[in-house]
C-alpha cells in the first residue's frame, strides 16, 4: 500500500538559505538586498536567534508592486 502523500508549505518566517532556494535568488543577491537597503528590517526580514529570517509574504508583495 502506498504512503499517504503529504502537502507542505514553507513558513512565513525562513532563513535566507531556504529563502534563496524558494525564490530562486542566491543567497548572496538576498543579502545584497538587505545590505543596500532595498528589503527593510521589520518589513521584508528581521532578526531572531542569531539569525536573519525573510518575511516571504512581504517579498512576494514587494516582486508584486516591483515596476519595470
């Protein structure tokens, strides 16, 4: 019998590895992105436990609103 197929869905809050991997951005242009100001902590990424968490919903609204 066959394993039942089981959904996932990344969490809202990622570091910037698995962040990279999902939206298809090295991790280097992610940290590019923070260092020049262009994703906002508090807005687009925070930190917590040491570490720097992307806002994945906020990045997506921010490629949405993105012009040219």
């Amino acid at each position: 019998m066959a394993e039942p197929a089981v959904l996932m869905a990344p969490a809202r809050f990622v570091r910037i590895r698995l962040a990279a991997v999902i939206m298809g951005l090295t991790e280097k242009a992610i940290r590019r992105k923070i260092e020049r100001g262009v994703w906002l902590e508090g807005k687009h990424w925070r930190r917590a436990d040491g570490g720097i968490y992307i806002d994945t919903k906020a990045v997506e609204k921010w490629v949405e609103l993105a012009q040219g």
